[in-house]
C-alpha cells in the first residue's frame, strides 16, 4: 500500500449521506482545491452506492495536479453506527442495507491510499472546534439536527470518539420513556421526539386531526409534502399550529441539552443541520431551559450557538480527522 | 502557604457525607495510615459542619510522625455539584444549606496545605479505574446508586471534569419527562427514578396503596420506616412487591445506561454504592437493556459490574487526585 509520509499533503473528502455523496480535496490549510457530487440512490444497493464513491474519488484523484497537491488520503465521513476504530459502516438509517460495511477498507484497497472513516457527525464536531463557532473551546458537544440527531464530542480539545468509535450517539438517549419508539431500539429518545422527522410527524399528525394551519396552503393541500422546512418556515411567520409543534421539539431538546450540560459541564453546544438553521427561534427556549433545569454552576458555563460553518463541515472534519490521525501516528513528521 | 514539593507523601483524605465525615491518611501505594471519622450533624448548621472537619484534619495531623510520612497535601471528596476548579460545594442534596461554599480554600488557609476538593463520585471513579473493576480500560463510566445517582466520568484514561469541574451528573438526566420533580430542577431524570429513595418511595407507595408484602413484616408494620436496604433484601427472598420495585428501578437503570454506552461507548461501566450491593440481581436486567436496546457495535463494547473497592472509595480516589493533580502541576518531580 502505498503511504502518504507527508501529513500536509491534501486530503481527498467524502460526505457520504443519503442523499447526496459530496467529494472535495481539502488543502493543509482547509481551503477546497476541487469537488465533485453524485446522487446516492440508496435503493440501488450497497455495491452500487460503492460504486459511485469509486467515481467520485477517482474523478477527483485525476483532477488533481501531480507531485505534493496531489491528495495523499481518503477520508470519508458518513451517517450512522460507524466504527472508526475498524473502519466500518455498522449501521446507518440514513443508508437502508448498511449492515456491516467494511467501507474504510474497501476504498484503501481499491486505490492504495491510506484511508479514513468518521461518524459525520463527529467529524462537523472536529470542524466546528478547529474552524467554527468553537475555537478555542476545551469541551463541545456538537447537535446536528436534520432527518435525524447526531452528535460529536470534543474533550480536552480533542475528538472523543468512545473505545470503537462509535461515541457521539446523543440523539439516542432516552427523554421521555413512554415515547414513540425508534429505529435504534430505543422508546422516546431524542432523535424520534425532536428531530426534522419527527417535527414532520407531529404536524402531519396535527393537520390530519383536523386543525386548521397555513402550513395546508405552503404544500397545495398536499399533508404528506409537509417536512420540517414548512414547519419551521410557518412558525417562524407565526402560524400558531406550526409555533407549538417547533415549540414541542425546542422543549425536547432542551430537556435533553440541560442532561448533556450536567453531564459534560461543556464550555460550548453547538448546533448544526437543517433544522438548526431556525436559530434563535430554535435555541432560546433551550437556553432558557438549560438555564432554569441544570446545575447553575454548568449552565452557567455554557454556550449555546449555532454552527458557523456550512455545508462543507463533514468534508472539513474529514480533512481534520484524516490529518490528526496521520499526526498522531507519525508524531515526528508534523 | 506552606507547598509541599513531594507528589509521593501522603495524603490526609476527607469524605465528606451527609451523614458521616470519614477521613483518612493514605500514602502513594493508596495504603491507609491512619483514620478517624466524626458525625457530620448537618442540621447544626455548615459553620459547625467545617468546624469538625477541622477537628478531624487536625487529629490526624497530630498523629502523624513528621518527615516524610507527614501528610503532604489535603484532598476533600464531597458529595453535590461541585466546582473543583474554584474548589466551592455550589449545592449538594446531602448538604442542606450547603450553596456556594468555598470549602477548599477554608481548609487550606486553615492548616496551610495544599488542598484539592472533587465530587465524591468521581473521586471514586478515579479510585475504581486506578485501582479497582476498571484497571487497565480506557473509558470508564463509574454509577453511585444509593440515597441519590452520582457519576464519574474517564475518557483515555484520565479523570473529565468538565470545564467548571462539575461533569459527571448521569443522575441528572432525563429518562422519563412526565415522571417526579427532582431538587434538581428536572422532572424524571435517573435519580428521581431508581436512586435508593426512589425505590423506598416507590415501595411505599405500593403498601400504602394496600398491596400486601413481606417488607411489611421486616419494619414490624412501621411503613416509614422502609428504605432501598429493605426493599432489596425482600426483593431478593423472593417478596413480589419488592421484586417489582426493584425491576422498574432496574428498568429505569438500563434505559439510562443504553443512553450512556450510546453517548460515550465505553469499556466498562461500574456500579457502586449501596443499591448496587443487590449485583447481579440488579445489574442483569440492566445489561439485557443494554444489549437489547442500546446501538450494538458499542453495547458489544461494554463490560457492566460491581464497584472492587469498598467504602473507603472515595477517600482513595480523593487521595489519588491530590496527587495526580499535583504531578500535573510539576512533572518533573514525578
């Protein structure tokens, strides 16, 4: 296998999600060189979804200029149960089928470049502490709010990846036991009570009980359109229907953030994915929960923020990962 | 200040409880020297609380031989929500009165010692990795299951405390949001569920609600009298009532910990405290839940037992603390 002996060299990024797989080569300084995308068409199979990171890559590898600006990793970042420590997709709701997956390994064997696999997640976590909203922070817990809830945790300003790698699962705590169950086994956990899915679910609910909502006239009348985009839009133009379902979602997780905050007495939460965008409208009435239900000495201590960082944060904390990682094993060549 | 520039002489310990000041002086192999112990009588007030600790300190003090064996530091684990970087008790249940209390800097200026205060749990999660259940893990999440739910927490083998020193508080989480208010703040966080005062609460409920028990027989029909001890020894002779009490704590206990092993994808989680003297009548319903329910590439990953040391925990965790912090402060005297 061929071994890249030089950590500054680019590092070649894949955001595997699931519905897009996002590529870009990510210089020393985390300036993208170059990308590329393709759909994901998760219903295809597993080996063909393996099939398209093999384009992607090798698009982008034949992009690149020869000689030191030529990628000397692969990092991927991807949704789900990952073994880092293995490299191994173990299961994932965004990607149906991904049951065991050695990816990391199949991707280092096909172009004989070391390889790198990261929760993405915990990959958003290491961008937005080394790039983002938390510099210079010792301890972050990062939320990403989407489809689902995942989460990243930076200790002592290094990423907590857990003793298989797979660390982070914050959305999979339990809030409230009687809940409705969710995919990862558990009953009322925070993904399935406050997640763009299930903030979806909950105004669908609502609208087909019958009450009345300008979220009926932003889909045509068409319910089973409504996602958590509508929602937040009606709420934040002050639809009273789509007000108390964000209302509900802000509530869950702040029950859930004041938990974290006990538990991790963090110095920074930050707050990435789709549903994050709301922002303030989002995040007060969890400060404020945080504020009124944790400990005083860790709420006060916290910050609450959205993420600075955009669409690019997985591929950034790709680079970041797959650099660290190589610095650590190669202590003297930093 | 008299500093003391030897990290391996001993450390005069003190743990202070709601109901006992245990202390002792324990030398660098974590071997006790000597101990005393007062009532802490915390309804005199905390003036009066200090003052016997003071008595305490000094009677070992004077015991001591001088030279080397003399103690060389004092080092203060202390149930509650504690600030170990300002050295304050901020709250503490077992406490009352007890609210922003700069213990450590009354102690040191007292006797003129370098002086460490840490929560009780993780002092013990300290002394159960270096020494006892957890040698040789990486990650080690350490659970006190006795009036109330304390937590410790390990990550790569060095005690997390957050970034005011309060992490640790497992018990503070939510698990079920409709269930009792905790003094915490919270409704239905761990420790309003399954600490030893819930399930005394929860038993007692059930007789006063007319249910028929043994437990009744073992308080000679004094209801009140019932607490977690009881509610376990009828619960393990085969007593229905208390057999259920004890499940639905055991319940509660697994859906928290599936939340943690997802959170921190531990090596190892060690119960301790005198709830978790029960063992494997309490702990196997947990780790079912947690193979069951908790993602399973990390619930693979964890061992779940008993707490190895005895009462003395925390007190050698406050010792090895004292004296990791004090390395810290100078490595070269290691």
């Amino acid at each position: 296998m061929r071994t890249d002996r030089e950590p500054r060299r680019p590092v070649l990024t894949v955001d595997l999600g699931g519905t897009k797989i996002a590529s870009a080569v990510i210089d020393a300084g985390s300036e993208v060189l170059a990308r590329d995308h393709r759909l994901t068409r998760v219903d295809e199979g597993v080996e063909a979804v393996i099939g398209r990171i093999f384009e992607v890559v090798e698009s982008l590898l034949k992009e690149s200029n020869p000689g030191p600006s030529q990628p000397g990793s692969i990092s991927i970042a991807a949704a789900g149960a990952i073994d880092s420590v293995k490299g191994v997709v173990t299961l994932s709701p965004n990607l149906p089928g991904w049951c065991n997956i050695p990816l990391r390994d199949q991707v280092a064997e096909r172009f004989g470049m070391d390889t790198f696999l990261v929760n993405d997640a915990s990959a958003a976590a290491l961008a937005e502490h080394r790039l983002g909203a938390g510099r210079g922070t010792d301890n972050l817990i990062y939320i990403t709010v989407s489809t689902g809830i995942g989460g990243g945790i930076v200790i002592g300003g290094q990423l907590y990846l857990g003793s298989s790698g797979a660390a982070g699962e914050i959305g999979h705590m339990v809030i409230d036991s009687g809940g409705p169950e969710c995919y990862c086994g558990l009953s009322g956990c925070l993904e399935v009570l406050a997640s763009g899915t299930a903030i979806a679910r909950e105004a669908k609910k609502r609208l087909r009980d019958g009450q009345n909502s300008a979220l009926i006239g932003l889909v045509a009348g068409n319910i089973d359109a409504i996602t958590a985009r509508e929602v937040s839009q009606a709420a934040q133009d002050g639809d009273r229907l789509a007000a108390e379902v964000v209302a509900q979602a802000a509530k869950y997780l702040g029950i859930g953030m004041a938990g974290v905050v006990n538990i991790f007495n963090p110095d920074i939460i930050v707050f990435g994915g789709g549903v994050s965008k709301m922002g303030d409208f989002l995040l007060d009435p969890v400060r404020r929960l945080v504020r009124e239900k944790a400990f005083s000495i860790s709420a006060q201590a916290v910050r609450i923020v959205t993420a600075e960082l955009g669409d690019d944060v997985g591929l950034l904390g790709a680079a970041i990962f797959a650099r660290e990682q190589k610095m650590g094993r190669q202590p003297d060549e930093n």
